[in-house]
C-alpha cells in the first residue's frame, strides 16, 4: 500500500471524529495507540482544531481579551504542528537509514513529512469546501463556485498524493536523499525574541 493511502482514511477519520462535536476544547481520542498512523491522527485532529481556532479568531465582534487568549492558543498549535511534522520525519528517516544513495541522488525542496502536513490540510479543505458545495441555504452561484473549487481541491489532493508516494519511492530506491532542518523559530525562543529576552534585564 501506498503511504498516502494510508494516510488519507486516518485524516479523514479524524476531521470525522472532530465534527461530531465541532468543538475547539473537545479532548482528542486517538484510536491509535502507537505508530506512525497515531502520529498522523495527530496531526490532522491538530489541524481541524486550528481550521476552527482561525475562523473563531475572525469574528468582527469577539472580545478582546478572548482574541488575546485565543491568539496564545494558536501559538500553542503552530508549535505543537512543527514539532509533530519533525517527528514524522524522523520516522521517514529511520524506515530509510539503511538505503544506499546513489553518487547522482538528488534532494527534494521539502522533506517528506511537510507534505504530508499539506496533505493533511488539504484534506481539510475539501472536507469544508463540500459543506459548502453542499449548502442549501446559500444561492447557486456560491453553491456553483463552491463545487468548481472542490474539483480543483480534488485534483490537487489526486497530484499531491502522487508526489509524496514518488518522493518516498525515490528516496527508497536511492534517487532522492533526506535531509531534515529544524524549524528555528526564533519568537518561541526566550534567547532570541528581543522581547523575550529583553525581559530578563
């Protein structure tokens, strides 16, 4: 089985399980105990749970305070999606460490598990683009454009499949090589937000 047919059930799985509530603060449940499958869950349930964090965000009357509390959350999520997509890759990199490379191997602009985590969004784009394909309180333009850009979002999900699995068969035969860079991001960082360390004068 191809990797993204793995992993396309479990993110849409877990979109699934997220709107039976359609709730920010509903705890997850992982059906998967271990594996790269309960990694990939994660990641998705992530995702769906910041989808709706950025909508909320949005609204021209939310209270201050709470678009404040909010905007901390969804600093909390970006972290928590970075340091998962590493994680990911690390498990690409140890299924591949044994692989001979070849003398005219190549390296791809992202590794791997970044674009799982564009997959992951993606499923997340048509989940939402088909409720609004689907509308029926809407007029039939939007419900027309709506189902004009689902097509597209399908399409681009049918390619995007079809890269990562490439990639990874690619990398597999030795034609392609990784290479993983931390995300350095620095406003996290006490040492190196100005405003951060500045603090501690």
């Amino acid at each position: 089985m191809k990797f993204t047919e793995t992993c396309q059930p479990i993110f849409e799985a877990a979109i699934h399980d997220y709107h039976k509530t359609d709730n920010v603060d509903t705890p997850i449940q992982n059906p998967y105990a271990a594996g790269i499958e309960k990694d990939l869950y994660l990641k998705c349930w992530i995702d769906t749970v910041q989808w709706h964090f950025e909508d909320i965000i949005r609204d021209p009357d939310i209270d201050p305070a709470a678009a404040l509390v909010l905007k901390r959350r969804i600093d909390r999520s970006n972290q928590d999606r970075t340091d998962l997509v590493e994680r990911i890759d690390s498990y690409f990199l140890t299924r591949y460490k044994d692989v001979a490379v070849l003398p005219q191997a190549t390296i791809n602009t992202e590794s791997p598990a970044w674009a799982v985590d564009r997959l992951s969004i993606l499923a997340l784009k048509i989940y939402h683009m088909r409720e609004q394909a689907e509308r029926t309180d809407a007029d039939a333009d939007h419900v027309a454009r709506c189902r004009q850009k689902l097509q597209v979002l399908l399409e681009q999900q049918k390619d995007l499949s079809t890269a990562i699995d490439q990639l990874l068969e690619d990398i597999e035969a030795g034609r392609k090589y990784m290479k993983v860079y931390k995300q350095m991001k620095m406003y996290n960082d006490e040492d190196t937000n100005p405003v951060l360390y500045g603090r501690k004068k």
